[in-house]
C-alpha cells in the first residue's frame, strides 16, 4: 500500500505563474483534503473533496481551486502566485468515515520567487 | 473563531525524560481531537483520535487526554527517545463541518 502520495516533491515558481500540484490517496479512500503549511506555522485547510465534488472550504482566495478525479486522485490549482503562497503543500485522505484516521502525504515544497 | 493554542511552543527534554504538551481549544462545536507527529519536512502522521466521550487514549509512549468540559487536551510522552524529535500538532475537527483547526504546534528536541 503505497499511501498518500504527492507530485512534485520541490518547485519554484515565478510571481504571477499557476501551478498545479497533484495527489493520490491511499488506497480504499475516497476523501482528498489539501493543507498550506507556511514554515514554523500549523497546517491551515484550504478545501476536502468527495465524490469528485469540493464538499468544505477554508478561508482561501478563489486563486486557489481544485478538482478531483473519478479513480479519487486529486489536484490542487493555484493562479496568480504570490510570495505568500510559499509553503508545504500537504495532501490528506481518509474514507467518508469522519472519525477515521486522516493520512498524510510528504507534501509538496512550493517557493515563489 | 474557532482557535487551537498549543503550549508550549518549544521544548527541550533529556533522553528518557517524561513531558507534557498542552492544547487548548475554542472549536465549537466539538467532533474529536487528534495528535500528530511531524517530523521536519514531513507529512504529519497521526498518533490518537479523541471523541467527545474518551477522557484517555493512549499510543504506545503516547498518551493523550481530553477534557471536554474545560476544552483542554494533553499529550504525554513517557521514556522520550531521541526520535520522539519533532512538532507535535493539535487538530480540533468542528462537529457538523468537520473542518480541521490546526494549532502550531510544539516542537520538542531530545537531547541525549
């Protein structure tokens, strides 16, 4: 079981680009949430999907967006990239059981210069 | 706002040493607690899970305690070892939403 896996690893981007990050949960789950975690900071959530739909959402800009697919795999899409969005970029999964363990990914390194 | 308060923020322990790392919580409503473990760099892996109903909850060294009425949560670590290096997180999940609050985190450092 390979579990929460995210793509890629370490990137940098230019103010103003979109970048895309993507995730792949672990196997038997089907509920994809996405976490920003500035250094020295707790994770803040930024929206959880189920059933190819965003079912919440935290307090981000529409600059943040995302999708997910039917085989549960998931995208985070951020536009117009500001400094500030520098930060781990952690994928969560867990199954529609809501008192079930949410597993994590490494997360995906993002610094804008 | 639905807060998290982690204390404290950092913590230095010799090697086979006890502690304690405190979370206080205003989410409201209230579905459970968890404790994670982050490693610098990492995902965070999680450590308990606490409902409403459970006072106590352990994992291995892990102990966790919730008191729901004071909204209060601790994590206690017995016989630290050197890999017990790292953020331990507090996440309130808010009934209804199951929206996750996060709080900072504690980053504790095991000398030997």
């Amino acid at each position: 079981d390979a579990g929460v896996t995210q793509s890629p690893t370490h990137l940098i981007k230019t103010r103003g680009q979109q970048v895309t990050l993507r995730c792949s949960p672990k196997s038997g789950h089907d509920t994809v949430s996405w976490y920003q975690q500035a250094l020295g900071q707790g994770p803040q959530f930024i929206f959880q999907y189920y059933e190819e739909e965003e079912r919440q959402r935290g307090n981000f800009p529409d600059r943040f967006s995302g999708h997910q697919f039917p085989n549960y795999s998931s995208e985070l899409n951020v536009n117009a990239l500001l400094l500030g969005d520098s930060a781990l970029y952690l994928c969560a999964s867990s199954d529609a059981g809501l008192g079930n363990t949410i597993y994590f990914g490494e997360g995906s390194w993002l610094t804008v210069v | 706002k639905n807060q998290v308060e982690q204390s404290p923020q950092s913590l230095i322990i010799l090697e086979r040493k006890n502690c304690t790392l405190q979370c206080n919580y205003t989410v409201s409503p209230f579905s459970n607690l968890r404790w994670y473990k982050q490693d610098t760099g990492r995902g965070p892996v999680s450590l308990t899970i606490m409902t409403f109903s459970e006072n106590t909850k352990s994992n291995g060294r892990y102990t966790a305690t919730l008191d729901a009425d004071t909204k209060q949560s601790s994590l206690h670590i017995t016989a630290s070892q050197l890999s017990d290096s790292a953020s331990y997180i507090c996440v309130v999940i808010t009934g209804g939403s199951y929206i996750p609050t996060f709080g900072r985190g504690t980053s504790l450092i095991v000398h030997p």
